[in-house]
C-alpha cells in the first residue's frame, strides 16, 4: 500500500512540476487537474470515499472556474524567457549559481526539520490516536449515525462546520464586492 | 453550444440533480454528505448554464436568487443549534431529537437536517461563485 | 515513512511555484498544490493498515476502522480551499481587465 500510494504521490509531482513550468496557461491548469485527480485515487486507497466523492466534484469546478478565467487572455502571456541572459557572459553566471544552491539548501533544509517532526508519528498505517478510539467506540450509538465522519462532523464537532459555512459564505460575499463592475445606484 | 450537447445536457441533469439529493439524504447512512451533495448539485447548475448560456438580466435575477437561498441555508443550519440550545441540556448542536434504529433512513436525530442545510449552502454558494465570474465576463467585453 | 517524505515533497513543489513564479495562474496552482498537499498528509495519518472506511454496519462483527478525525477535519477543508482559490481567481481577473497581464513585475510596474 506505502508503496503504490508513493507511485501515485510522484505521479502528482511531475503533474506539478510539469504545470509550473508549462508554457502556455491552458496547460498548465489542465496539468493542475493531474494532481487534483491523482488525489482522488490516494482517497479511495486510503478507504475515505465520502472525500474521494467530495474532491472529485470540487476538482472538477476548479478546473472549470480556472478555465473560465484564462479563457481570454492572450496567448504571449509566458513567452518571455525563464532565465534572464546577458551578452557576452557564460549561461551559467552568478545568479543562476546562487538560485540554484539557495532553493536545494532550503528544500533540504525544510525536509530535515519534516523528518525531525513526523518522529512522533507511529509507522504508515498504525497510527492510533486517543480522540479517534474513543469516537469510534461510542460514535455510532451516541450519535444514531451509521457513517462515522457525518457523526462527528455534525454532533460532536458541529463548531468546525459552523465554522466552515462561515468561511464559505464570507468568501462569496467578498467575491461578489471584488467581482461587481458598477456600484448599486 | 450546438443542438446535441443541448439535448445531452437536457437528458443528463435531471439525472446528476437526484443523484445529488440522494446523496445528501443518506448522507449519514452512505458515504457522502452536504458537502459532496451540494457540490454535485452545484455541478448540475453549472453544467445547465454552461450548456444553454443565457442573457444579462436572467443571470443576475439567479444570482440574487442563489445568494438569498445560501444566506437562509446558513440561517436555517444556526437556528437549528440555538433551538439545541433551549431544547437540550444547554448545549449548542445537542442532538435532542430521538436518534432511531442505526441503518434506517429516518435515524440520528437532527444529523439529517444539518445534512441538508449545509449541502443548500454549498450548492447555492459554488453556483453564486460561477455566475459572479459570468457575469463579469459578459459585463467587461 | 517514505510516503509522508513524498508528500512533503509535493509540498515543496507547491511551495517553489509560489515563490519563483511570476505568473499570477501559476500562483494560484502552486497554492492549489500545497492545499492538496496537506490534505493528503491528514487522510495518510488516519489510515490504518486492514481497516475499512468507517461506516458501521449492522452484524456486529468487530472491525478494524481507519480514522474518521482527519477524514472530517479535510472534508471541510476541501470545501474551503475551492472558495478561496475561486477568491484568488477572482482577484487575478480583475487585475487582468486593468493591466491586461497576469505577469506580477508588469503589474508592478504599471503604477496607477
């Protein structure tokens, strides 16, 4: 199991990778929709269909907002070059040297204190915390719902969902003030 | 969009429309929810527009139609914890209705109320959201 | 533990394209990719190796379910995340009908 979910975890990569560098804007986002998918099968391997079903609707209509807003830009938005390169001087100056060594020390960086703070953490696949034992056991009898993430999404952390229609209605309305071209008359 | 995507659309989305509503009423029995059941909703909102287009004046009579019916979703999911309030054992989203047979369609109390409320919520916002980006679209040609 | 070390990885990648990208779409995808990221890491921590998807079923047999915490706690966030990525695009639109570019240094540039 680590080790297909690890083949589909660099798939996603290069999906990434692949759309952070692509070179028209299309692409890119069409690519973006790899890593988006991708998800949605680690979901189903890792047994959590209420998220496979919610993230493959919700990738979806990303994909169609993304599109709907690069639909009309122009084609020459990405043609300028990546690297800046001065005449007369070798490709690999200075600056290149210095991008380069900064983003690997970071990124080694970044991964030295990851490694250092997943130590808690029980092998892949064994890990048991206290909160989830304890909703597992009485979860189903306590809230009378057969679905054990509906229980505990709506009764025992109703706060969280509240709290996340909030958000999601705060977002709406800042969308329609930043999206409406004429103030109301 | 030419006729047979027309007639395709016309076929289909009443067909993803009772999928969604089926989903966010065995939200608490199957996999799924208000969350998934509104998003599937909204995608068959969205697929409808994108198929037929429609002009100015309709879109912007949907959009404060959708933006009312998600501000009384959220109304409707807040009342439903304040009544736990006053009903329960003062506490706020105390299930207090009786919870039934673990299985059956009419079971764990107001669980499935909540369903309901919040997948009107997500529906009517993903699909205030598209008609916002529409809308500016068609405006700022 | 090679599984969260890939993960994180996809969080670096994300994390690289909001930084030297120039390109406001792009940001928005590298974010997008850092989003999916951390929700990937929420749903590997729940998993536990045999179990089934935690939904009770009437046999009264003693399963081994997976973790419905992190399964609860991502389900909102997906939610989330797609209301505020629609934001960010929401935001790179209406700087295009001014500027008529996505690029962040033009826009810079083009003060007023």
């Amino acid at each position: 199991m680590e080790v297909i979910i690890s083949v589909i975890i660099g798939f996603m990569i290069i999906g990434a990778i692949f759309a952070l560098n692509a070179k028209d804007l299309l692409s890119a986002v069409i690519a973006c929709g790899i890593v988006g998918y991708g998800l949605v099968i680690c979901f189903l391997l890792l047994k959590a269909p209420d998220l496979a079903i919610v993230q493959i609707v919700v990738e979806t209509i990303t994909l169609i907002f993304m599109v709907a807003v690069i639909l009309d830009s122009s084609s020459k938005e990405l043609n300028e070059k990546r690297w800046t390169h001065l005449e007369g001087t070798s490709y690999i100056n200075t600056r290149f040297v210095v991008n380069i060594t900064t983003v690997i020390v970071f990124a080694g960086l970044l991964l030295f204190f990851f490694s250092q703070a997943i130590d808690v953490l029980a092998p892949f696949g064994q890990h048991v915390t206290r909160m989830s034992t304890a909703y597992i056991e009485n979860g189903a009898n306590q809230t009378g719902s057969a679905n054990l993430v509906t229980g505990i999404l709506f009764d025992f952390r109703g706060y969280d969902t509240l709290g996340e229609a909030t958000i999601l209605f705060t977002a709406v309305i800042g969308i329609l003030t930043i999206l409406r071209l004429k103030g109301k008359q | 969009m030419t006729s047979i995507v027309k007639t395709v659309t016309r076929l289909v989305v009443g067909v993803i429309f009772i999928y969604g509503i089926y989903i966010i009423l065995h939200g608490h029995l199957t996999p799924g929810g208000g969350f998934a059941g509104g998003a599937i909703i909204a995608g068959a909102f969205i697929l409808l527009v994108l198929a037929y287009g429609s002009d100015m004046l309709k879109l912007k009579a949907k959009e404060a139609g959708s933006s009312v019916m998600e501000s009384l979703a959220i109304l409707a999911f807040l009342l439903m914890a304040v009544v736990a309030f006053f009903l329960g054992t003062k506490v706020f989203f105390h299930n207090y209705l009786p919870k039934g047979i673990i299985g059956d369609l009419i079971s764990a109390g107001v669980i499935p109320l909540y369903n309901i409320a919040v997948g009107i919520e997500v529906a009517a916002a993903l699909f205030t959201i598209f008609l916002a980006l529409v809308i500016f679209k068609e405006e700022s040609k | 533990m090679i599984v969260y070390l890939m993960c994180f990885i996809l969080f670096l990648t994300g994390m690289y394209g909001v930084l030297s990208q120039r390109n406001l779409i792009k940001i928005v995808i590298g974010l997008s990719v850092m989003e999916i990221s951390i929700f990937l890491f929420m749903a590997l921590i729940g998993y536990i190796d045999a179990g089934v998807a935690p939904i009770v079923t009437q046999t009264g047999e003693q399963l081994i379910y997976v973790d419905p915490l992190p399964q609860a706690m991502v389900l909102t966030a997906i939610v989330i995340g797609l209301a505020t990525n629609a934001m960010l695009l929401a935001i790179a639109i209406r700087l295009y009908k001014k500027y008529k570019t996505f690029d962040v240094r033009k826009i810079n540039q083009l003060k007023g």
